[in-house]
C-alpha cells in the first residue's frame, strides 16, 4: 500500500507565465501535504513543494486538478487557454495526462472594454507504473495571457505491485 497528496488550500491565485518552450514550463506550487505512506513531498522541508516522491515501484492513480481562471480585459475578442501536464523526474512528459482550459471571450457589446473572467476546474486521472525513487511534477506547457490557478492538487494511490 502507497498514497499521497499535496494541496494548496489558501485559494490564493498564482499568476501562470507564459512558456517557451513548453518542456521548460513552470510548476505547480503545492503548500500542504495530505496523508502520506510510501510518498513524501519535494523539496523536503515545510513547504512549498513542486513534486510528490513515490518511494515504492508498482502502478499508480494519479488525479491531477485545480481551478483556472481565464481573463480577457480588453474589447477585443480572442481565445485564452492554458495546458498542464504530469511530469517524472522533471525530464520525461506524460503526454496523456493533458488537462486544459480553453476559452474564447468576446470583448463589450459595441466595442466597449469590458472584463469576462472565467473559472474552471479541470483536471484529469490516470494510471501509470512508476519506479520507486519517481518524482512526478505538474507543469505548465501552453498558457495565454492573464492567465492563474488556485487549488491545485495531485493525488497518487498505489493499486497494484
């Protein structure tokens, strides 16, 4: 038996970088670990941490999600996304553990400025075998302008050896 999470419970928006080139994307910043057996947080210490250590080889679910939130303050229309992806080991992409948020905002009727936020949570679950030692990370791979997330949270539970 394995298990793990890291959060951020604050519900403090973190401002989303735009990325170039996508492998060198930010982190997800977590700030709270949850119940933990066989995992441990990355960088060890109190807080925050980027990455969630599995110490045990064997299969893993692994859910993945936090709140967007998605700004067009201007009168013009144009689409505003931002893409997240799992990571092990900081070098190797898991490339179907893609989650996004995609939006396209108008600007104000008769070409006033306006602001339209939009908020969604987004994520995504799958199962992967890791090895033990594996440090497995949310990047940011693709990201618009006026682009944060809040909530954020990684959880990993060991199904099968």
């Amino acid at each position: 038996m394995a298990y793990g999470s890291l959060y951020d419970p604050s519900g403090t928006f973190v401002t989303v970088s735009q990325v170039n080139p996508p492998a060198l994307g930010q982190k997800v910043v977590f700030t709270t670990p949850g119940p933990l057996l066989e995992t441990a947080p990355f960088p060890p210490g109190p807080g925050p941490y980027t990455d969630l250590v599995v110490l045990t080889a064997g299969v893993y679910e692994i859910s993945m999600d936090l709140t967007a939130r998605l700004i067009n303050a201007s009168n013009l229309a144009f689409n505003t996304e931002v893409q997240f992806r799992l990571f092990i080991n900081d070098t190797t992409p898991v490339l179907e553990s893609t989650f996004e948020s995609f939006n396209r905002i108008t600007g104000g009727p008769g070409g006033n400025p306006s602001q339209v936020e939009i908020r969604n949570t987004i994520g995504r679950t799958i199962q992967l075998r890791l090895a033990a030692n594996d440090r497995l990370s949310i990047r940011v791979i693709a990201a618009s302008l006026n682009v944060t997330y809040r909530y954020p949270s990684i959880v990993v539970t060991k199904i099968a050896n």
